[in-house]
C-alpha cells in the first residue's frame, strides 16, 4: 500500500482481508484494493463491526450504528442496508450460511443474550432470544448445512 495513503488512517484497526482487497475498520471504514490504491473511505461507518467478505468475495457485509451493510467492494457503496433492531454493544463475529442465504451474529446487552439472523435475500433481521449465558463465547460458524455454531472458550460448543 502507499505510504501516503495509510498515513491518512487514524485510530485503532483491525485489518481484514480476502487476498484481493484490504478493509481497515476504525474512525472510518477504509476499502483498498492488495496493490494499494483506495477504493472507498466511509466516513458514516465508524468503529464498522461484523465483518465479512461475500460472493465470490465482491461484496462485504458489515454493521455499524445498528444497521447492518452491503457493500460493494469495486467502489465501496452501499447495495442495500437493513436495520439491526437491537442495540449494538458487543461487535461479534459474523457467521455465514454455505449457500450465503443467511447471515448470523450474537450478542449480550443488558444481561439478555440473543442470536441475529439476517436474511440475505430479503435483508431482513430476525432476533432470538437465548436462554443460556454466552459469556465464554469466542466464535460463531455455520456447519455445513447452515447450522450456526457458537464456539465457547475449552473448545465447548453450545
């Protein structure tokens, strides 16, 4: 990447990458294509969560503000957005379905646990409430049918 353009990048991120672009979520979310040119700088998505790259991987599913992002990853616009119903605190992984028809997440806020899953199709989010506490949960994958699985800390999985 060029020096000049990292220079431009404030504040703490985490970098994500499918091998062809470079996404770094931080005070701004920053799409760069490998060889370093930038794509995009989203200055509405702050502190971007939920991160994932989809489709042949030309698009990217993330959150932020409580509403969840696709993205283009040729010019880093919106292709649609869905609004997430609950407030966002803890910024977990994202866990997406083999046949990408489904995306899920989970979170703890206020002491309730739940599991989300937006529907990747409609965009609309389905919010379920889990009656087991998720504390040591480190990861969510999707099995190969499409199963979410949530990965808890001595290898458990609930």
């Amino acid at each position: 990447m060029k020096k000049t353009d990292l220079d431009k990048i404030k504040g703490s991120f985490y970098i994500y990458s499918n091998g062809e672009y470079v996404v770094l979520p931080g005070t701004k979310l920053y799409i760069f294509k490998v060889d370093g040119s930038m794509i995009a700088c989203r200055k509405d998505l702050r502190n971007a969560g939920r991160i994932t790259f989809l489709s042949d991987n030309r698009m990217l599913l993330c959150s932020s503000k409580a509403v969840f992002h696709m993205i283009n990853l040729c010019d880093g616009i919106d292709i649609w957005t869905a609004p997430y119903t609950q407030n966002e605190c803890n910024a977990a992984d994202v866990a997406v379905s083999p046949d990408e028809a489904f995306a899920y997440t989970y979170d703890e806020w206020k002491g309730s646990n739940f599991i989300s899953r937006l529907n990747l199709h409609t965009h609309e989010v389905d919010i379920h409430n889990m009656y087991m506490d998720i504390g040591a949960t480190k990861g969510i994958v999707c099995d190969e049918d499409g199963v979410p699985c949530m990965l808890k800390t001595l290898g458990e999985t609930i």
